[in-house]
C-alpha cells in the first residue's frame, strides 16, 4: 500500500511546487528585466535633455558634439548601442557611427522589430516601458528603449537605445538556479514528510494485516499494539483486539465443549454397551440384531474417541517442535506398518532420502503418518502397493504417501480431509471420518501442512510438509503481540 499511496503524494507535492515554482521564475525575470528597462529609461531621458539643446541640424556645433561624447562613452562603457534621430530618422547623433534607426535601409543589421516599435511609441510622444520579455535561452535577443525629444510642445526627435542582454539573462538564469536549488530542498523535505506521513498512516495497517494473516493460519493468541498512527486506526486496532478475543474465546468453548461432551458421553456409552453384551447373553447366539447393535455402539465409541482427539488436537501449540530427522520417522512408521499391510496382500515401501531434517513435533508427525498410511493400505486393492516417500525441497520436507487404490474426484479431492466427510463410494470401509481432520490439525499445531493430488496412474497422493527453518521464538501459550 505504500508502494501505491507514495507516488500520489509524491505527484501532488511534485505538482504544488511546481505551481509555484514557475510563476515564481517568471516574475523574477520579468523583475530583472524591468530593472534594466528603468535605468535604460533614466539614460534615454539624460540624452533627451541633452538634445534639446542642440539647434542646428546642418552643422555640428558644440551642443552636439557633447552629445556625442556622451553617447561615445556610453558606449564604450556599457557596449549599448545610443542614437538621437529626428523624426525622418536622421541622425542627430550616434554611437557606434553608423548605426541607424532600426527598420532603416542602410542599418547593417541592426534593424529590429522591437527597436522600430520602440521609435513609433516615443514618435507618439510615450516612453517605453514593455518592451518583449527576454528570456535565458534566446542569444540574440536585445532590448529597445526610446524616449522623446520634446521642443516646444512637440517631439523633435528621438533618443533610442538598444541593449544587449547577456548579463541580463546571466541574472536570470541565476535567480532560477537559486529557484531550482529552493525547490529541490523543498521536494526532499516534502519527500521526508511524505514518507513519515505514509509510514504513520500505515504502520496500524500492516500491523494489522499480519495479526489478521497470523489469526486466519491458526495464532488465535495474536494480538495489535495500539501504540501509533491515527485515532481512527488505533479504535480499529482496540476493535480488532477485541474481535480476535471473542473469536478465540467462542473456538475455546466450542472446544471444551465438544472435549466435554465426549468424554461425559464415554461413560454411560460404557454402560450401555455393557447391558448389551449382558443382554446377547439371553439371546441365541448368531443373532443379527443384536451383532448391528453392537456394531453401531463400538462405531459410536470410535466417534466419540475421534472427536476427542480432535479437540485436543486443535488446542496444541508449537511447544513440543523440535529438529526431528523426518526421513527417520517415516522410515519407522513403515516398519510399524508393513505386517498390518501384508496381511491386506499390500507392498508397503520406503523410498526417497534416508535422512531429512525438520522442525516437528515427533508424537504429531508419527500421529499423522499412522493415519495417512493407514488410509492408504485400508484403500489399496490386495496385489497393489503403497510407497512412502521423503524428500526435502527448498525449505520443506515433504513425506508422499502414494497408493494404488480409486482414487477421489476433482469434487472429492476439494473435500477429503473435511470433518464426518466420506466419499459415497467408501461408506461401507469402516471408520468416523475424523481421522484426516485430527491429522491436519495435529500438524497444524506443529507449523506443517497435509495435501492431497491425483496420484498416476491412480490412486491417491497424501503430502505432508514440515519447515526445515526453526518457528519464532517465544514462550509457549504466551499471546503474540504484533508490533
């Protein structure tokens, strides 16, 4: 979620200051640009009232030759280009010489746009005052100054300047580099934020979406540390809490309930199948009521047996995990087994590695390869064989127990292991149905798995997979506090 909610408000602080940022670049260039304007203003004005001074327009007089040093000066100083031109665009004076009014014939490639507008404005008897903005990236560009020449009431000339801009857009450039430097810091302080903001806003999430993944694969004791984030995730993480402890506490009197159930149903069962066999000693022996009634009780006693083992399965921990030698276990439990299975005319064999280490507990582990071999032999046709197979894969070890039998449907495969669940076809082999649901609970207690698949060409493959890596550590019982 991170991951997803980052790039947003990274685009949207991305975004505000680059909002900012641009109008921000442009008034500082247009403010260095007036700046420049202003003093070339105040310059033509000098030479203005210089000019108005001068009298002749046939001969140089001393007036005009002051004006013109003037203007030779300035541009030798600051390299602008200065004129005074009467309203036919004669030169009164200039410098460089030569230079013309801009838009003249015989200006030798001084003649601009800019500086021709200039001219007609200031003929008009205004200043200028806006010229185009001038921007870092234009090499050429120049700014066109004009102010009038006022006798008598009426313009008599024009004094014209035309500036180069190179230190301007030097300035320029400058004042955005301080601008880019500025929002570069701020991006990376909003990015710091952003990243403060996000892991405060999804540290009660993620503690929570472990605690709920920890509750959905058996740690009911989980819990949420309501320590951080917003008040709105922090009552949802007290909510959580309390919902886990009603959930745990209601399967802890499901439990207890049926543990209770059955062991209080054993004894009068007890009693009952004792009247039985007193009764069957009245009767004619070979009696076929009397042999489905005492089938049908010691059928319930087996049930009642299972549903205790089923509860006491489903409260065991992790406590008795220990490094087991797993290919040692199964090897044994075959050993256990195989009579039973030549006596059904099956093979029961070992196969795979002889030595494959796991966290299991061992009581569970052989519990659980006692039922699933017996599964197998129990559904195996006689002259068909049974293999037991251990191999270790990545960070498991798997134990396959592959037999020949009918094997289950895609629809039955997606039940087998469900509790009191039996296939329709096998409801004349004995047995509760409970076997395969103690046998993944017990597993279930210790970190391993059971699974089934299609076993080819048929028949059933039964997989238990224990952790090769040791579980978490911590005190057994003890609630787990998800931090």
């Amino acid at each position: 979620m991170r991951s997803r909610l980052l790039p947003l408000l990274i685009i949207l602080l991305a975004g505000i200051l680059l909002a900012l940022g641009f109008p921000l670049a442009v008034s500082q260039a247009q403010a260095e640009q007036q700046n420049v304007v202003v003093d070339r203003i105040d310059d033509t004005a000098r030479f203005a009232s210089l000019a108005q001074f001068v009298t002749s327009t046939s001969q140089p007089d001393e007036r005009r030759a002051t004006l013109q040093r003037e203007l030779d000066r300035y541009h030798d100083v600051y390299g602008i280009r200065a004129g005074v031109f009467y309203r036919d665009k004669r030169t009164m004076a200039a410098s460089p010489g030569g230079w013309r009014v801009p838009g003249d014939g015989e200006s030798q490639g001084a003649a601009r746009p800019d500086g021709a507008r200039a001219f007609a404005e200031a003929l008009a008897g205004r200043r200028s005052h806006d010229p185009p903005q001038v921007w870092p990236w234009q090499r050429d560009g120049r700014i066109a100054v004009a102010s009038p020449v006022i006798r008598d009431g009426d313009v008599a000339a024009v004094v014209l300047t035309d500036s180069p801009t190179g230190q301007l857009r030097s300035r320029i450039l400058r004042d955005w580099l301080v601008v880019a430097l500025g929002e570069s810091a701020a991006m990376l302080l909003a990015l710091g934020a952003a990243l403060r903001l996000t892991g405060w806003v999804l540290k009660p999430v993620r503690t929570l979406d472990r605690a709920t993944h920890e509750i959905a694969t058996g740690k009911f004791t989980s819990r949420v540390v309501a320590s951080a984030g917003p008040p709105e995730l922090r009552r949802l993480a007290h909510s959580f809490n309390e919902m886990a402890g009603n959930v745990e506490s209601a399967l802890e009197q499901q439990r207890a309930f049926v543990a209770d159930a059955s062991h209080q149903l054993r004894n009068p069962l007890s009693a009952l199948l004792l009247r039985i066999e007193l009764l069957a000693l009245e009767l004619p022996e070979g009696n076929e009521e009397m042999a489905s009634v005492r089938a049908e009780g010691k059928r319930l006693a087996r049930v009642l047996d299972d549903l205790l083992d089923l509860a006491t399965a489903e409260h065991t921990d992790a406590s008795h995990v220990v490094l087991t030698d797993v290919a040692e276990v199964a090897a044994e439990r075959v050993a256990a087994w195989r009579p039973s299975a030549e006596q059904r005319g099956v093979e029961l064999t070992f196969a795979g590695q002889t030595a494959a280490t796991g966290w299991a507990d061992p009581v569970a582990l052989s519990s659980a390869l006692d039922a699933v071999v017996d599964n197998a032999v129990k559904f195996t046709p006689r002259g068909s064989a049974v293999t037991v197979l251990v191999r270790a894969e990545g960070d498991r070890v798997t134990v396959e127990t592959a037999d020949g039998g009918p094997g289950l449907t895609d629809e039955e495969l997606e039940r087998v292991g469900d509790r009191f669940w039996r296939s329709s076809r096998h409801q004349n082999v004995s047995g509760s149905g409970l076997g395969l649901s103690i046998t993944r609970a017990l597993l279930a207690g210790s970190g391993a798995g059971l699974s089934f698949a299609h076993n080819t060409p048929q028949g059933l493959r039964a997989l238990i997979s224990v952790p090769r890596s040791a579980p978490a550590a911590g005190p057994p019982g003890e609630a787990t506090a998800a931090q």
